[in-house]
C-alpha cells in the first residue's frame, strides 16, 4: 500500500519531546486496572464498568480474535457508543488485530463498503443492533456480496456466543481462546496499526483511515494542557466512538488519565443535559449542533451544570454569539481544536485565551504539526498569513488511508498532510478558517462528500444530473441541498428518500432539499457552477422547489 510511514527520525524525535510513548490504550487500561481495579472507567447505559471489569473483558476478546485471526488481519465493529466497543478496540490492540469502526448509523450500503474493502471475515456485534438481529446484518452482507464467517456476540458483560457460517450452513459455537500469552506476545506496538475508521474525505464513498494509538496520545496531550485536566475529571462524549472527535475524548483520555467516561448509546440532548448533573461530569465533548440544541432546550433552565468546566467542541464551524451564550449560561469555557480525522489537532484554544480568542478563532497553530500553507498551484505561502491550503506533518497524523494509493496521492503534497479548507493566520498564530477548497458538506459536524450524494441521487432513474451543496441551517450548520434535471416529473425529498431507503444508504446522506431545474448552471469550461447552485437552494424555504420554466441559469 502506498501509505507515507513517519521515518525514523521523526519518531525518535515525537519520543524525545514526549508526545509518542511505548504504550498503547490497552496498556494504559491495564495498568489502570492494577492501580485503580475499582474505580470506574465507563459509565453506558445504566451499567458501570470498573477499570478491573474492562482489563478482564479486553482479555477474553483479545484471546478469542487470537484463536480466530491472524496477526494483523481485520476485523468489524458494528456497536454503539458502549464500554463493548471500547473493550473491541483494545482487544485488537492485545491481540495484534485491527478494528473496523463503523458508525452505529451506518446503512447497509455503508456497512459493505466498509467490510469489503478492510477484507474483514469477522464482525462483532450485539444480538440486536437498532432493533434488527445481528444474523440480519450478516445475510445482508452475504446477499450484496461480502461473506462474513464468524459472527461474535457481545454484551455489557462480555462475550456471549459465536455464529461460524460455512457453505450456506450456520453453527451456534463456544467462542475459542488461545493462551493468553500466545495472545500477549503478538500484541500491537503504539505505532502499528490498531484501527480503521470510516470518514467521507472530500470526494467519493468513505475512505478507511488507518489509525495506531501513538497519534491519538498526542492529540489527548495537547487537550490535557488545554484545559488542565486531572484524573478526577469526569468527561462526557456525546460524540460516537468511532469518528476522530469520539476517539481521544472518551477511549485515549479517559485511560491514560483512569477517569470515568460517561457515553451515550442514544444521543439525546435531554439525556446529556440529566447525565451530566447525575455524573458529575467536568468535562463535556460534543459538535455545534449538540450544544446549540442544549442551550435551546427548556430542561436547561432546571439542570444541574455546576461541575461542569469545560466544553470541547468542533467539527465544525463554532458560532460566536451561541458559545458566547453557553459560557454565560452555563458557566463552562467552551474550547476548540482544529483538525480531522485524518490530520489530528492542528490549532487549538485554551483555558489561557481569551473569550476573544477561544470564540472567534480556531486557536493558535499548534508548533510540532509544522504548519505551511499553500496557494491553489501547490506554492508555499506560509509568509503571507494566506489564505492558503493548510498543510502539515507532526505527531498526530494518520498514515494515509487503507489501500488506496489513488486517495493518498490527492491527501498529502510536498510530504505534508493537506486540509481541505482555506484559512489565515495572524501575527500571534490564531487560526481562522474562511473557506473550503473542496466539496464537502458539514452537517452537525459529520462530513459528507458532496461528490457521494450526486453519485448517489444520480443513480435515481428519474434523475439527469444532480449537484450536491451545502445549505446553511441554524442548528446543523448546514444541511444537505441537491439540485437536478430529470426525465419527467418533479422530485421530491420524500421520493429519494424512498429510494436511497431501499437501496440501503446511510441516512446521513439523504438530500433535504431538492430545487428541479431546467439545467445546471454551468462555469467557464463546462463545469457546474457551484457557487450559483449554493446561491440558488440558499434562496428557497421550501424543501421542494420546482423552477423549471421559472428561473433562467
């Protein structure tokens, strides 16, 4: 595979500054568990698992992907945000296997894709996931092409039973376990990769980006001089598990600090707002769109919030007037980084700046991820403050994405990792970003490729051509907005809805407005114009719109 490697150097030097260490999250819950047994680590759904608990369940996992998987091979995680996906993670890290992270929301489309392409014959999961039986998913995976063999159930409590699927037939078995230092002695080092996650990239279906727990440690590292923490905060991560927000927030931090993680199987904001007065929690982690709709809910007025001190937040853009609104009534500092899940941090605010600065900046450049930015012809005008392409190397990027080389090619430039944003930087090293350099859509913090909906709602038999863009929306951030010619008849949002829905796509990619035209607006040389489609759907307030005959582009 064609995916950049931090050299030598680099990694002596991450160690020598001591943002790279030689322990992975499994580690770190092990020695948690000798030092602090009882006290708790996650806090899911009613159910508490103690430090001591998650070290034993990460062993029987990690025992049984030994007997099952060689060293390295892949394996999927379909499982809401629970102590059980975290146990899956660690579990691949003792045993020398990788993780596949699929989101909780992922559609059946997404879910093949995902195992497909990671080649994984093994998928753990609950007995039900979102109300469908874990079997189900398995028949749709061996119906659309990709044959799971071994199916392993479990529960807050561990591992319950193994399905095997041989020839059509499927056995219920006793799930095997090889010698626990069979598995120890094939465990993962913090630089191998332990992970893979999904993230929509810029262009196209979802990309797997390769993850090893070093760069997550140093993320986790930079938010522990950002907002002092101590092992007896108490973090809440509205954020699912298997996104880059979702990942330091509530797997790394929570064990190289032994704090309790509060998580959220089911994001409500009713539900956050009573766990974080019942918890105690001092630490919250969620996007825009989760703490706007908290400052909109009329349980706030009631809460209890006074231990709360600190929100991280990110993934999108953070709207001054409602952080500003949150500090006030909450009485929390609201915090941010900038980055992806494929970059890591790359500016952040602190406890130290000022409302000024936290509010309406991304934070200051973040000095080991080396930042330069770069023009539209790949020139380096890091001088000139841009704006300009950030472009960067340090201790928390990933290793390019899974098995493809092309993607790879278009993700890092002149050895750096590249954004897809355009942004400035001023005298004193505050970042803004004001604007986007590809077609990407923002919706509650979630990327969507623009270029995967057009595809998509391009497939509808009644649809010519269809230009994907953002919408702006007041909770969201964004929503997703399509325009397209067709054959006949005006379409709806309610009948390509309809029609994905059957298809089994993910449901963060459905259109929620759709304006029909005569044709697309088209730029110099042929292109759609992009920027006349934003101008166009930003203009209507309805969901359908029909402009045929009606509008000249």
């Amino acid at each position: 595979m064609n995916i950049p490697a931090q050299d030598a150097e680099k990694t002596a030097e991450y160690v020598e500054q001591g943002w790279w260490g030689d322990l992975t999250v499994a580690d770190y819950v092990a020695k948690n568990a000798r030092e602090i047994p009882d006290r708790i680590a996650y806090v899911a759904d009613g159910s508490r698992l103690t430090w001591r608990s998650y070290d034993e369940q990460i062993d029987r996992l990690a025992t049984a992907l030994t007997a099952l998987l060689p060293r390295g091979a892949r394996f999927g995680v379909l499982l809401p945000d629970s102590g059980e996906f975290h146990v899956a993670l660690c579990a691949a890290e003792r045993s020398g296997t990788v993780a596949v992270g699929m989101g909780a929301r992922s559609g059946r489309d997404e879910i093949r894709h995902l195992m497909s392409r990671s080649e994984a014959p093994v998928l753990v999961m609950r007995e039900k996931h979102r109300e469908r039986a874990a079997l189900d998913y398995v028949a749709d995976l061996a119906e659309d092409g990709w044959n799971v063999d071994t199916l392993v159930i479990v529960a807050p409590s561990g591992l319950v039973r193994m399905y095997r699927f041989v020839d059509g037939v499927t056995t219920t078995e006793d799930v095997p376990h090889a010698p626990i230092e069979e598995t120890r002695a094939r465990a993962a080092g913090p630089n191998e990769l332990a992970m893979l996650n999904s993230t929509s990239g810029t262009t196209g279906r979802p990309k797997l980006v390769t993850q090893f727990a070093n760069r997550m440690i140093a993320f986790s590292k930079m938010a522990f001089d950002a907002a002092d923490f101590t092992p007896d905060d108490v973090m809440l991560g509205a954020v699912p598990g298997p996104f880059g927000f979702g990942l330091w927030t509530a797997h790394y931090a929570s064990a190289m600090l032994g704090m309790k993680t509060v998580l959220m199987e089911k994001f409500t904001v009713e539900e956050m707002i009573r766990l974080i007065g019942e918890e105690d929690v001092t630490i919250l982690a969620c996007v825009s769109t989760q703490f706007k709709m908290m400052l909109d809910a009329p349980v706030l007025e009631g809460a209890s919030l006074g231990t709360l001190r600190a929100m991280f937040t990110g993934g999108e853009a953070v709207p001054y007037e409602r952080a500003l609104q949150f500090e006030e009534r909450v009485g929390a500092k609201v915090l941010q980084f900038y980055g992806s899940n494929e970059s890591g941090a790359i500016s952040n605010t602190s406890l130290r700046d000022t409302a000024e600065q936290r509010l309406r900046t991304a934070g200051r450049v973040i000095e080991v991820m080396n930042m330069r930015l770069y023009d539209q012809d790949g020139k380096d005008i890091t001088e000139t403050g841009g704006p300009g392409r950030p472009g960067v190397v340090g201790p928390t990027i990933c290793l390019g994405y899974y098995g493809d080389p092309a993607a790879n090619e278009e993700l890092f430039h002149d050895g750096r990792l590249m954004m897809p944003d355009l942004v400035t930087v001023d005298a004193d090293g505050y970042l803004r970003v004001v604007g986007r350099t590809s077609d990407l859509i923002i919706r509650g913090g979630k990327n969507i490729s623009a270029v995967e909906v057009e595809e998509l709602v391009e497939q509808h038999p009644g649809v010519l051509m269809a230009s994907a863009v953002p919408v702006p929306d007041d909770v969201f951030g964004e929503r997703i907005g399509v325009a397209v010619t067709v054959h006949g008849t005006a379409l709806t949002v309610a009948e390509l809805t309809q029609y994905l829905s059957g298809r089994g796509i993910s449901k963060h990619l459905y259109p929620e407005r759709v304006v029909v035209l005569d044709e697309l607006p088209r730029a110099a040389g042929g292109k759609v114009a992009k920027g006349v489609v934003r101008e166009i759907m930003a203009a209507q307030t309805r969901t359908d719109v029909d402009l045929r005959g009606v509008l000249a582009v």
